[in-house]
C-alpha cells in the first residue's frame, strides 16, 4: 500500500505563462486533497480492471502463451505483452458503477486543470491588439459582384428589396425598444425579449436542444448527450441595429442580464455492474448534469454580408413567404458572409456546478476541487473569455458559415 502521494515538479522550458502556472495549479490540488482522491480511486478502478472476467481470460491466455513469445538468446528478445488482437473483446469489458465514476472523477478534473492552464495562457495574452487586429476580408466587391446595398434596400428596385426597405426600420425599432408585457415584474420589457419567448420557450423558460447519436461506450457503459437547456436568452437589457456602408456590415451592440447553460449527460450501465446497486436499481440511468451560469454580459457583433444582387432580385416573393424557405434563399444569395468582430467588452461567471453521481463521495470530491481551481482562477478566466471568443470561437463559426454556404442542400431557394 502506499500511505501518501506527492506532486512536485517545475517547466524548464515552457511555451506559455499557462504551463508555468501548471505546478501551482496541481499543487493547489494537492493541498486540498483532491490529487490524493483522485489516485486512490484511479488505484480502485485498476483493482476492478483487473478483476474482470475479461481481463482474468486475457491474462490466462498470455500466460499460457507466455513461453511460446520468448525468445530466449536472441537480439530480438521480445515479450507480447498483451496484443489484444480479437480488439472486439473490448466489448465484453464490464466495469462497476465505482470504476466508471471515478474516471468521469479524472477526467473532469483533467479537463479543469486544462481549461486553467488555458486561461492563463489568454489571459496573459495581449487581447486588445489581438481584437483590433484587421483580418484580411477579401473585398466584397471583386469578380464584378453587384452588391445588395443594405443601407438601402429599396433602391434595388425589387419587391423583396422595397419589403425589407419598408419593414427593416420598424423591425428594429419594435426588438430594441420597451413594449408592454403581462408577464414582466413591471409590465414592460424590451421587444426582443417578448418575441423570443413567443417563438422559442412555448410554456417553459428555457430553450431545450436534444441530442441524437452522440454517444460512446466503454467498459460496458454507454456515454450519450442528452439535452442542451439555455435560459436567459429573453433577459436582453439592451439590443441595437447599426449599420456600416463601407463595408457592408451589420452590426449588433446587445445585453444580457443573465446566460445559463445545463447540459445533461445520460451514462447508461451494464445491468448488475454495480455492487453499490440493489436488483431494483440496477437498471436504473445516471444522469450527470453540468451546470454553467454568466451574468452581466456585453457583446457586440458584427457580420459582413455581401449580398449578390442579381440573384437577390431574382428570388420570387412568393418563396420568402414561407418561413422555411428565408434562410436558403438568403443564403443562395451571399456572394460573401463573415464575421469580422466577435467581442465581449464584460462578463462575469459563476461558479460551475457539476451532479449527478450515485457516489455522494466522488460528488463532493469534484465540487471541492471545482471550488478550489475557480477561488484561484476566476480572474483569469474571466480575462480570458473575450480574448478566446474574437480568435478561437470566432474563428470557428467562420468556418462554419464558409461551409454552410458552399452546401447546395443549405441554399436551395425553390
């Protein structure tokens, strides 16, 4: 047995301040007694590992096999450890409730002392020259593209164009401005907060995004996302239109008082794997739910869209009339779509909050070791947040939106 565990090294040569920061940052965990956790229930996991059925048959047959494979005298003296060969036999691995939840215990706080080393690492970062820093946007006027005026839409002449010239103004107007609201504590709220609660929540107050065939299994557990619920997409306490000629950019300034995001993991178990469990919990589901929370959030977005204006025109109003068909036929349009600004002047985060375990043990040890990481780190990774979304998340949905366009099933207007 081993009495007691330590942590204790320095970066000689370290790429970034967040890898210097890494030896406090597990040192940090060792105070608070989490590393020893963590090593006394990965010690648990191997002893179950070993114990199973599966495993005690791989062991006999390389032992059994274990003279054959040395080759004694020879350069290439080699010993096949374990080849797995049939890897289906993977399948046939079953581990207890235990092992499963202390590796979820593992990677969790894997993934935190990462997301630190992270944070740091951004927020050390210049974020200010990163966000003014021009990226080149190919020019929306070149291959003779007769461009969409946006500042303008009913010069173009077309019924779509003189409709939106009409109806773009008012739009604005009734999201950004306060209108009265039986269900506000004071009987108003701003416009774009009444309208997405009458398209998006129904009777609930959160938006609730399912999750189908994103799943894994291992050791005779199976891994899925369950749902996505966002509240606080209706507590916008300001929201504003503006529009750049020069380049074709809209620009949205808005507000929130409040985001919370909860994602529900659902880890189902193989029946009788765990010897925590009664006959009539056995084939009962785990649901590890993960709670994010934001307040007081700033953002400005902006997004450069260069509209083909002969392909515009030729949209039939009829098309547009049904809501289905407004995205891709705008899409089939967008000579060019980008996002040259993604910035988040202020935010404040709450403590996450992760649930769900059977083991009231291995609950308590991620909360202290959350809890610990976040008293220390909140700072940086509050620093942090703007810098990853102008370069790293920006950067993405580009790439997202040139994909989306440049697939016919996304842009096919009838």
């Amino acid at each position: 047995l081993i009495d007691d565990i330590s942590i204790d090294f320095n970066c000689l040569e370290c790429s970034n301040q967040g890898l210097v920061e890494l030896p406090s940052t597990l040192s940090l965990l060792e105070a608070s007694g989490t590393v020893r956790k963590l090593f006394d229930t990965l010690i648990a996991s191997v002893d179950s590992l070993i114990s199973d059925s599966w495993m005690q048959g791989e062991i006999d047959l390389l032992l059994d096999g274990a003279e054959a494979k040395c080759i004694d005298g020879a350069e290439n003296t080699h010993m096949n450890i374990l080849s797995l060969e049939n890897v289906d036999g993977l399948k046939k691995l079953v581990l207890p409730r235990e092992s499963i939840e202390s590796l979820i215990f593992f990677a969790i706080v894997a993934f935190e002392v990462f997301a630190t080393v992270t944070a740091v690492e951004y927020s050390t970062t210049d974020g200010e020259n990163l966000i003014s820093e021009k990226v080149p946007v190919p020019s929306p006027f070149t291959d003779g593209i007769n461009v969409f005026d946006l500042s303008n839409p009913g010069s173009s002449g077309s019924k779509i164009g003189m409709l939106l010239d009409n109806g773009f103004d008012q739009v604005v107007r009734l999201l950004g401005e306060m209108a009265n609201d039986s269900n506000a504590a004071d009987g108003t709220d701003l416009g774009i907060n009444i309208f997405l609660r009458s398209i998006a929540f129904g009777d609930t107050d959160a938006l609730s995004i399912p999750f189908d065939g994103l799943s894994y299994e291992v050791g005779g557990t199976e891994f899925s996302l369950a749902t996505l619920e966002i509240r606080g997409l209706d507590t916008f306490t300001e929201f504003k239109i503006s529009q750049v000629d020069e380049t074709k950019t809209v620009v949205f300034d808005f507000s929130l008082d409040h985001l919370d995001l909860t994602l529900e993991v659902e880890v189902n178990m193989n029946a009788n794997s765990s010897s925590m469990q009664s006959d009539s919990q056995s084939d009962e589901k785990e649901f590890i739910v993960i709670d994010v929370s934001a307040k007081d959030i700033n953002v400005s977005l902006s997004l450069m869209m260069a509209i083909d204006l002969d392909i515009f025109e030729a949209i039939e109003l009829g098309s547009v009339m049904n809501s289905e068909n407004i995205l891709p036929c705008l899409l089939s349009s967008m000579h060019q779509f980008f996002i040259p600004e993604l910035r988040i002047s202020s935010i404040d985060i709450e403590e996450p909050v992760i649930s769900g375990f059977v083991s009231h043990e291995i609950e308590e040890a991620i909360a202290m070791a959350t809890e610990t990481l976040f008293n220390k780190y909140k700072s940086d990774v509050v620093a942090a947040i703007p810098t990853i979304f102008e370069s790293n998340i920006r950067k993405t949905l580009n790439n997202m939106i040139r994909e989306s366009i440049s697939n016919p099933v996304n842009t096919n207007c009838p």
